[in-house]
C-alpha cells in the first residue's frame, strides 16, 4: 500500500478558471472510472472570485432555458446589505451566497498518472436546485451506460442527484434520487438478489450521527428498504461522522467499501469495511484503524487541512487498485493498493 511518488498528481494551478475574474481553489474528491484505454476522472473543482480592494465578490450561476451561466455578484464592503458569515460564506439582502462554487470537470489520462482536464466543467448548475454548485461525483457502469451521482447543494440544502453518459461528452440528468439531507452516495457495479443498491448518507439533525446506509431500488430512480448499516464509533477517527466513499468493490469474501471517518479535530480518514455478497446490509468485517491518515504535507497544509477524502477509485487487470482521494480539499492524489491487502487489513 503506497502513495504514488508523483502526488499529488492534480493542483488547482494546473486548470483555467471558469471566467478570468475566477481562481482555482480546489481539484479534487473525483469520481473515476475506466473508459476506452483511458481513466477518466470527475474532478470537483471549487472556484471563487478574485479580491478587488473595497469589494466583496461571489460566484454565482443564472439559469435560461435548462441552462446555466456562470457570473460573478459584486458588492461593496460597505453596504449595509452585506453580512460576511465567515471565510465561506456571504449574505446579501437575506439572501445566503457561497464564497467558492463548485462544478464537474474531466481529466482524462492514457496512464491514469498524467491528467489532461478539460477547461469547461461537465456538469454544472442548471437550474435553482443546483445553484451554489454540483460536487463530489461518482460513477458507475452499467450495461452501456456510465451513471454519475452528485451532490447537488441549493439555499434547499444538498440533494444527491443522478445523470447518464455514454460517451463522456453528452450527458442526461435524471433528476434527484435522495432528498435532502443525503450525500455520499455510492451504487453498486452489479444487481444483487435482482435490485440495484447504493450506500447513501443521511445527515442526522438531532438523534445520533451521520451514518452509513442502503437502499434498494427497481429502477435506479426510486429508491426504499433504507437500513442504517455502519454508525461512528466512539475513537479519535470517527467522532464527528463516518460516510461512504468509492463504489463497492467485488471480492471473493464480500464487498470491499472504502468509507471516511471524520474525527477529533475536523481530521479525515480512510478505512476499509465488507459487506455480505448477498445482501449488502449486513456487515461481515470492519477495520479498527484507518489504512490511510493525513501525513504528508498535501495532506495536512491546504485550503482544508488534515483531510483525506476518497469517491472513485480504478481496478486494473495486474490486480492493483488505483484509489484516487482528494488532499486538504485541494489537490487530487492516488493511493496504490490491492483486494488482497485492504481485506489483510481487515483481518481476512
């Protein structure tokens, strides 16, 4: 298990911005897939404003005809209008606003080492239940199709929504499949007992912590039978919250999910859990500890620090799995591993 010596492997300064008034704050926490004889990866980018003395800038999108614009509100610093929450956030007349607004793009890479990322995202705000931003994509094949599931977050809160692709350059939004407050979703590569699964992460308001769950679905849009699988345990690594991260894996013993916990400190990590071939809800094995901690310096200094964050990650045919996770919010990172070494880590 090794981190790959060219990490990290994408920076914010390597993409364009949005428009030139914008910088790149962050390239990371990326769906990833195999497609072709290229690995393609849905990279969250998180933009914001560039400061302008006296002013107080936030990006934003409008909408026309199922279509999005990007465009940037401008304030002075001293209209009584503008409350300055904190570093994230801006309310304007009552009205809340983010400070960095995220979208989709891809990278693509013959090597799955050396990324080209197109300039202009791929999924972005369309309309009002997206409008501060679409994030944390994962993907999934099924049959023909390559199904993206996304965080959408509106002033409504943040939904899970659900898109298709074919071919990577068109895309079909389906609409959204977990209501709000759901994220961290992950499906499953194949039915099991002849229905689509998924973990998903409702946030808990009041009783208990944010937690690991599955569902059941018929047709990839409706989704029920939701059972509360994997709570935080009382450590230093999992304190505040836990939640999924890449799709399923398939082994001999089980599938094999790598999960984050979200500890003392506002701290992130990464550990392995299986979960029963048959019926996923049951959990055969869970690690004690995590198999990756923030240490390196792009772990521990960055927009966000102390945070390691895994969605996607590629099975390659010598066996090796190529887990791409997300730095300090900011720069994306490949951790190389193996089926045999995350099910050693659980005791198997």
């Amino acid at each position: 298990m090794r981190r790959h010596e060219k990490n990290p492997l994408i920076t914010p300064s390597m993409l364009k911005p949005t428009l030139d008034e914008m910088e790149v704050m962050g390239a990371f926490n990326a769906g990833a897939t195999a497609f072709g004889d290229e690995v393609i990866l849905l990279l969250r980018v998180a933009e914001r404003c560039k400061a302008e003395a006296g002013s107080v800038a936030v990006p934003i999108y409008t909408f026309e005809d199922g279509r999005g614009k990007p465009d940037i509100l401008r304030f002075s610093v001293d209209d009584p209008d503008v409350k300055l929450k904190d570093t994230r956030g801006v309310v304007y007349k009552g009205i809340d606003y983010l400070t960095t607004l995220s979208t989709v793009r891809l990278a693509r890479s013959k090597d799955g080492v050396n990324f080209t990322v197109d300039d202009k995202p791929f999924i972005y705000p369309c309309h009002e239940g997206e409008k501060y931003g679409c994030e944390d994509a994962r993907v999934q094949k099924l049959g023909d199709n390559y199904y993206i599931n996304y965080t959408a977050v509106s002033g409504d809160g943040w939904v899970t929504a659900l898109a298709v692709t074919q071919d990577f350059k068109s895309l079909e939004r389906m609409g959204t499949i977990f209501c709000p407050a759901n994220k961290d979703v992950s499906i499953f590569p194949e039915k099991v007992s002849g229905k689509y699964w998924a973990l998903h992460r409702p946030n808990n308001d009041g009783f208990g912590k944010a937690s690991i769950w599955t569902a059941t679905s018929e047709n990839l849009m409706e989704w029920g039978d939701h059972k509360c699988i994997v709570r935080p345990r009382d450590t230093m690594w999992e304190s505040m919250k836990i939640g999924g991260g890449c799709a399923p894996v398939k082994t001999d013993k089980g599938w094999l999910e790598i999960y984050h916990g979200k500890g003392d400190g506002q701290k992130y990590y990464l550990f392995g859990l299986l979960l029963d071939l048959d019926d996923p809800s049951k959990v055969i094995a869970r690690a004690e500890k995590p198999f990756i901690s923030p240490e390196t310096d792009y772990e521990t200094a960055g927009f966000f620090p102390y945070v390691v964050f895994s969605n996607g990650l590629v099975e390659k045919e010598n066996g090796e799995l190529h887990v791409y996770y997300g730095a300090c919010d900011e720069t994306t990172n490949m951790l190389i591993t193996s089926k045999e070494e995350l099910l050693a880590d659980l005791g198997l």
